[in-house]
C-alpha cells in the first residue's frame, strides 16, 4: 500500500498502480485516451497529465503523465492545477484538430468516450479554420463499419487486436500526424475478437454495424443485465431494445469472468431474436401436413391439457440452451422419470464425466480471471477459440504473461505495457496443445501436435504418469511421444499454477479422463493448479446437474410406443439427431407439442407450439461451464410494443399447462417461485437461490431502472396503435422496472448493473465507478454463485487405457471440429454470423486426398451408420491420415469417433455446402 496525496486530501492506494489508476479507484476524474484497465499505459496521448511535486513544501512541481507515473508513497499530485488544466486543453485541442464536427450523426454519439473526456477538460471552442486530414473508410465486414477520419491516434485498437488478442491484419499505416488505422486493403477483420473494437476505439473509428441498419442513441436503449447463450463460458452482457427489436449487445463487466470484452459470437449473433419469422401466437396443426391455426392463450393450453390429460405416457424432452426454470418446470409436468435432457447420449455422458471429475479430480475449477494467472497450461483435445472462445482469450493472457514476469524480476510494473513486451518479446508461458488439426492458440505454445482423439488420451494420460508413477502407465507408446510427455509433466510440475484443460468438443469421454487424470496426478503432487472443463451450450452444467436420461432414450420409448406424447422445450431434435431417427419418433406420437422461440424443423413437425420467450424475453438462471450459477433478466415485454403477440418465459407456459392438467387453479407464477421450487428440489442446484437478488430488492426504496434518465419517448412507444398510451409493464419477476423510473446511479453498489453511466461517463469506460478497483470487481461483489467445488475423497485413476489410432485401408475416422461461426443453433440463425462463416468443407489430409485422387474443392460423399452428407475438400496440412474432419452443425447423424466410407461427387447426398448457403432446414434465409 502506499499513501497519495491528491490536491490537498490523503488517500491509501495500491503502490504497484500508476498514478491514473490510482485515482480512478478513488473516483477521482482523470481524462485519459490511449490507456486502458485491460491493456497497461503508453503514454501516447498526454492526455491525463497532471501536476507532481516532490513534497509538501514544493509550490512548483512538474506536469507528469500520469498514467506513466508510479503511485509511490507520498506522492504529492494535484488533478486541478491550472497549469495542469491549461495543458490537458490543448492536448486535446490539438487532437479535435482533425476531428470531423460530426457528432450528431455519428454512431458513437453519448457513448463516446472522446465526448466525456471533451467536456470533462473543458475544450469548447475551435480555432482551427483550415482544411481537414481525410482518409478512405475501409469495408471490415460485416460486423465492424470504419469511419477514419474520426481517429485521433490513441493506438488502442492495434493494441488490443494485435497485443492483446493476438490478431494480425489491422495495422498502423503512416507517421507523425497522418497515420491510418487499418487493414492492408478492405477485407473481412480476422480476430474472432474484432467487435470490441467498438468499446476499445473511444471515438467512432470503428462502431458496430450490426446496430447501424437500425441505430438508436444509448439513452434510448432499454437495457437490462443478461447473460451470453451462444456457448457455456457465461459472459456477461448488457442487451439493448428499441420498439421490441434488440439493437446491439454491449459487453457488461464481471471482475470474474468476461471483464472487458466478448467473443464475435457473443457480441453480433444475437439476430435470431429479430427474425420476422418467429413465432408470435400458439399454433395448433391437426395433421402435420396441414397449415398452421392460430390460437389464443386460454384455447392452446386447454387444448394442449386436454391431449396431455389423455396421453397413456408424456415424455418431457428438455434442452441445454434452455433455462433451469423451464428445465425443471418441464420434469414436473411430465415426471422424473419421464424427461430427458435433450442431449445425445455421447455428449451427455461426456458431461456427466466432467461434472465427476470437477467435484473430484482434487483441483479446482478457475475463472475466466483466474485463468489469466496461470503459468504453465496443457489443453487437450480442445481448439478453444472455436469452442469457448473467450476461454481461449484468457488462455492467451495467461501465456503472454511471462513477459510480466521478466519484467518484474527487473524492477519494470506491469502497467508499463510498452517496456514490459519490448522487454518480453515472444516470450510465452508454457502453453501444449494437443488436437486433430490447427488450433487458433498455436502461435503462442510451446508445442503443439495434431492427434487423433485417442492419441490426445493417451499423451495425456502419459503425462499424468510422468508426474505420478501411480497412474496407469500407457503401454505401447513410442519413444518421442513419452520424451513429450515427461517435457510436459516437467514444465507442469515446474509451474507455480499449473492449468489442465479438457472437454467434450471431440465427443471422447477418455480425451477428458485423461485431463481428469492429470489434474489428479498435479493434486497429489500436491500443486496449486486447476482443471477447466469446456461444455458445449449455455446450461450444459446446468442441465447435467438437474439429471434426465438421453435423447436416444427418448426417441426410443416414442419409436417403441411406450410413450404417445411429448412436449419439447427449444431443442431442435433435427439437429441433434439423424433426421430418419426423429421423424420415426415424431410419427408415432400421438401428440407433440413444443416450445421455441424459433421456427425450426421440430415446430413444423409439432401439433401444438407455444412461442416461447428468447433470452432478451425472459428471466431465468443457466450455470457456466465453470458451475456458476447467473442469472439473465428480461429486456422488454413484447405484448407491450407487440400487443398482438403472446409470447411466455417456457416455464410460464409450462406451469400454466400443468394447472390446465390438473385442473387447479394456481394463479400467477413468478421467477423467484419456480428459481425456489427448483432449488428445493434438486439440491445440487439449491445455491441458485444466492444467484441474484430477488423481486423485493430495493435500493433507496427503488426498483432499478432498465432505461436511462434521458430516455425519451416513453409516452410514443405504442402511438402507432393508439394515442392514449398505456401503463408502462409491471415486472414481478425481477426487481427492474419497465421505465427510467427507478435507481439508476453508481453511488450504491449493486450486483446487477443494467448498463454503466455515471456523470460525465457515458462510455464503456463508465464501468471504472462501479468497481472496487479498476479492473478489479464489482464493489457489491460479482454476479453469481458457483455451485461446482471439489469434494474430499480420493479419485481412482481411470485405467481403461485407449489403444493408439489405427488408419484403416478403405475408411476414415470421423472427427467433428466446433466452429467459431455457424456452428451453435441459434447464432448460426444471425444474418451476419452466417455472412461470417465459413463454407461447410470435409477436411482431409494431403496424403489421403491423393490416395482418393481428389484435390482441394472436390465434392465428396461421407456415409456413416447413421449419417451421410456430400462436403467440398478442403486440404489439412495438420489432420493426421486416417482423420476426416467435419464442422460441427452441419449433419447431427455424424458423431466424433465413427467410421465413415467417402466416395467421389456422391449427388445424391445431402449437400450441406448448398444447405448452409440457402440457411437453415425449414428453407428460412436468416
């Protein structure tokens, strides 16, 4: 600790801050441009200087740049020396030089950081009356619009894209005064990471485009805090509406988890909950070929009672991507021992494995943040920005940070970013992957090696017994790959926080028993490390947790008559499942009914569908692939913009259906009921309760604002239907309102925050006043609770070795390949996520494609037991022969492990290549 004096008052501060730091954890207003909590200080901008004396009886002193300065103790600084303010002025007038008079009609506009920092140094007039720098705005995709001649030369966005998350094609192109940021030529950006330039960037260099075909201005936003489905990592985010459309998704700090920044997935794929194809109203079909009947609310769930009533057997099919409440609303209605979760067999039995192996294995389960602290790391079998791609930004962070350590052994803070990478330069952590192809981490590891899945196994379960002799030794390995290992097992038992991380990507229950079994062995070497377990969707963990069989369990009792009706809650069996497997199933039910918020295969196939909430929609609570337990709240209530709709959370629905069955009368239902009757239930799952404040939370007496004070037209919001306008909604669920009349300032700590203002802070940088420290957490404590902790007891060695990969003379293994873009259900929906994504190709490797004679853009045919699809070949200099690799999403009937038979054109197989190019299987574009 260290004490500071700030223009006559005493403050104790961390001494390993720099002076900029320091006073923003105070909430002390410094202007600053080119520094960022995540990124350190390089003095670029001037921008925060401010006026340092050498002692208490000094009356001159010196102007400092105080993000440069350390905050040693006894400093004496003041903020508010004129000299100090006449500087800050010109810095910026001198920035505003050639700084178009745009404002009004820029995107950025009261959400720019430049306008904060403007006003707050006092800037107001020009008296520059000369010609303008211009440059040529670039196209960057579909997710990011540029807008050059707004920059002012902070550097932050080739810091972040390239420092930070490791991107290679935007660059800084020029010298002095007249530099452009930018690529090389117009082009897609290539970072998964690329959004963030939008809160990076404080002007409007780079802003959202996903936004811009329908802009609003952020105090016209009605937000609220949710959390990301598109994956299980859990970040946290802030979801914007305007007349019942979402307009853009802000990243919302979490000191554990996302802090600072999104995924592309996270932050653009949220246009499925815009399509105009939705269903709005219940539909009832008597046959599944007829045409769809609307219903209204009373007549669908008397209808949907009356069948259930009857029905010999209901079975109840739940879903990952669905919230706890409606998991568990679905189990009641149907019975324990009718429900499924709605996840193939394979995978559910990989996540039963990880959940074993979390609360076992001896090792904890890390934060995204404590990620980032880890100095050694092995990941096998998964490509983790492919797959949890925010988990594969911290991994980078924690890789890179061996630069802080060099630089720290030479008296260099970590703040000082730019001598601690030139003191660093390729300097990496130990970071060993093992995966069938490339990984999008590979150009930080140590080593890397492209394996089939049960080779990953067996190298990992090799080094568990290079660090315990203990562990079953793998027996026929050969020599290199046992030097591997022991290298590994060295540098893991070197580290001071060894991390293993696993998963079920591949779909191989020993990839993951193998983590599982180095986790161990660095346990009982008694090692500070940890074990992160990647799940595939949003409530994974959660489902797993709550317990039901499989999907195959389910479709058999209906192919077997055993059961003539089931309800399904938003899962699209057709992509779960072989499509012949689930038309069977479906055509020997008697009834299906189903609840989705999207129109998929399995809706046109249901004889009643309720429309169901989207996460912007409704409330409930999903469990992170690290077990924590969060909770998203409901955007807007669209029967409000929409009165014609009559859209339910699925749990609403669910238990409207069961008084319908039973035929009582139980009135209205609220969050906070069914979050307890869950809780009550299922006691792995009681600490959901602690996951977020309830309905009656108050503060001041207050309910929080979803809108901000400068939110307008709140009395023109339905002035197309009617010139008397309503009462705004009621919310018993959460304790937000519908308005900007509630709390809605940074003075009283709060958990749930529903976007980040504060005086004179407009920007993404206004989150600095709701935490402790900057960059550290949120002052009233981070959202959530984490429900998944290692158990006492001793955890046997799995010792059901894998043999090595065998290539086989006329058949390939089948290896699925999780992908960034186009490969999560409901993302891949997003018109520009599917713009973003890669053509569907069959990857094969250089030797293979020449023992078949074809070459890179062949059509080949892939035939498994259960599944068959024509790809175009794209060459794998990496795959290993005897592989084939195929994204995710594009045939559920091939499964990671099978054999497949490939033959040349192959016209009559499905072409997933023209599926993926027309969208999705009902024929809808996204």
């Amino acid at each position: 600790m260290a004490t500071i004096h700030v223009d006559g008052h005493s403050y104790d501060v961390d001494g390993a801050d720099n002076l900029l730091s320091a006073c923003l954890s105070l909430g002390l207003d410094v202007p600053y441009f080119c520094w960022h909590p995540a990124m350190g200080s390089v003095g670029a901008c001037r921008q925060c200087a401010v006026k340092k004396y050498k002692d208490a009886d000094d009356t001159q002193g010196m102007l400092v740049m105080s993000c440069m300065t350390p905050a040693t103790d006894d400093s004496w600084i003041s903020i508010d020396d004129d000299e100090a303010r006449e500087f800050r002025a010109s810095v910026i007038e001198w920035l505003m030089i050639n700084h178009p008079h745009d404002c009004p009609v820029c995107e950025e506009g009261g959400h720019c950081h430049l306008q904060d920092m403007t006003v707050m140094t006092g800037h107001d007039r020009r008296r520059y009356r000369f010609r303008k720098r211009t440059h040529r705005n670039q196209y960057l995709g579909p997710f990011v619009a540029h807008e050059m001649n707004r920059c002012i030369t902070c550097y932050r966005c080739v810091r972040f894209y390239r420092d930070y998350a490791g991107g290679t094609d935007l660059g800084a192109f020029g010298a002095n005064s007249n530099i452009y940021f930018g690529r090389h030529q117009d082009g897609v950006l290539e970072s998964p990471f690329s959004g963030n330039l939008t809160e990076v960037c404080p002007t409007g260099v780079f802003t959202d485009q996903t936004h811009s075909e329908r802009y609003t201005r952020k105090w016209d936003l009605q937000f609220a805090p949710s959390i990301c489905h598109q994956c299980a990592s859990g970040c946290n985010i802030s979801p914007g509406e305007r007349y019942g459309d979402i307009r853009r998704i802000e990243n919302r700090y979490h000191g554990e988890v996302n802090r600072y920044f999104l995924c592309d997935r996270g932050r653009f794929g949220y246009g499925y909950v815009n399509r105009s194809d939705r269903p709005l109203r219940p539909e009832w079909r008597s046959d599944r070929g007829d045409a769809p009947v609307t219903l209204e609310v009373d007549a669908a769930l008397d209808r949907g009672a009356d069948l259930l009533r009857t029905a010999r057997r209901v079975i109840g099919i739940g879903s990952p991507r669905a919230s706890l409440e409606s998991n568990h609303q679905l189990r009641e209605l149907v019975g324990e021992g009718n429900f499924s979760t709605g996840i193939a067999a394979a995978e559910q039995a990989c996540l039963t494995a990880m959940q074993t192996l979390n609360q076992s294995c001896g090792l904890p389960t890390p934060t995204l943040r404590d990620v980032e602290d880890h100095d050694a790391v092995l990941v096998l079998g998964e490509d983790l920005i492919a797959s949890a791609a925010r988990v594969g930004l911290a991994v980078r962070q924690a890789a890179t940070a061996r630069r802080t350590e060099l630089a720290a052994e030479r008296g260099i803070p970590a703040w000082n970013d730019e001598a601690v990478r030139t003191l660093g330069q390729d300097s990496y952590h130990p970071l060993y992957i093992a995966y069938p192809t490339a990984t999008g981490l590979d150009e930080v590891s140590a080593a890397s090696w492209a394996l089939a899945p049960d080779d990953i196994a067996r190298l990992g379960f090799a080094v568990a017994h290079a660090i315990d002799s203990t562990a079953p030794a793998v027996e026929g390995l050969d020599e290199a790959t046992r030097r591997e290992a022991e290298t590994i097992a060295e540098r893991l038992l070197a580290a001071r926080r060894p991390l293993v991380i696993g998963g079920g990507s591949l779909g191989s229950p020993a990839v993951i028993e193998a983590a599982g079994s180095v986790a161990r062995a660095l346990s009982r070497s008694a090692r500070e490390g940890s074990l992160l377990l990647v799940r595939g969707e949003a409530n994974s963990t959660g489902l797993t947790m709550l317990g039901g069989e499989s999907l195959e369990w389910a479709l058999d009792e209906l192919d077997g008559a055993r059961a003539d009706a089931v309800v399904i809650l938003e899962n699209d069996l057709y992509r779960r499942a072989p499509r012949t497997r689930v038309d069977a199933a479906l055509e020997r039910a008697e009834t299906v009914i189903t609840l989705d918020h999207q129109r998929t295969a399995t809706w046109q196939h249901a004889h009643l569908g309720l429309p169901a909430a989207a996460f912007t929609e409704g409330d409930g609570t999903l469990v992170s692939l690290e077990g924590r337990a969060q909770r998203f709240f409901q955007v807007f209530d669209p029967r409000y913009i929409r009165p014609e709709t009559r859209i339910h959370e699925s749990w609403r629905w669910l238990h409207a259906l069961r008084a319908d069955m039973l035929r009582h009368d139980v009135g209205e239902i609220t969050l906070d009921a069914v979050t307890q009757a869950c809780a009550e239930r299922h006691p792995a799952l009681h600490g959901i309760l602690g996951a977020a404040p309830g309905a009656d939370y108050r503060v001041r007496g207050l309910k929080l604002a979803r809108e901000p004070h400068r939110y307008s037209g709140r009395t023109a919001m339905r002035a197309h239907l009617d010139v008397s306008e309503p009462r705004a909604p009621q919310d018993p669920d959460s304790p937000f309102t519908f308005s900007m009349e509630g709390y809605n300032g940074f003075d009283r700590p709060r958990e749930e925050v529903a976007f980040a203002w504060a005086p004179g802070w407009n920007s993404p940088q206004a989150w600095n006043k709701f935490t402790d420290e900057v960059g550290g957490h949120l002052s009233a404590g981070d959202p959530g609770v984490r429900l998944l902790h290692p158990r006492p007891g001793d955890y046997a060695y799995f010792d059901a070795l894998p043999a090595g990969f065998a290539p086989r003379e006329s058949s390939w293994q089948v290896v699925v390949l999780p992908r960034l873009f186009g490969g999560e259900e409901t993302s891949s929906r997003a018109a520009p996520i599917v713009e973003r994504a890669a053509p569907a190709t069959l990857r094969l490797s250089a030797d293979d494609a020449q023992r078949l004679g074809c070459s890179d853009g062949d059509l080949l045919g892939v035939a498994t037991a259960s599944g068959r699809v024509s790809l175009p070949v794209q060459l794998d200099a990496a795959l290993p022969a005897g592989l084939i690799g195929v994204p995710a999403g594009v045939e559920p009937g091939l499964v990671s492990g099978d054999w497949a038979e490939l033959s040349p054109g192959a016209t009559n197989y499905h072409d997933a290549g023209a599926m993926a190019r027309r969208g999705d299987e009902t024929g809808d574009r996204p």
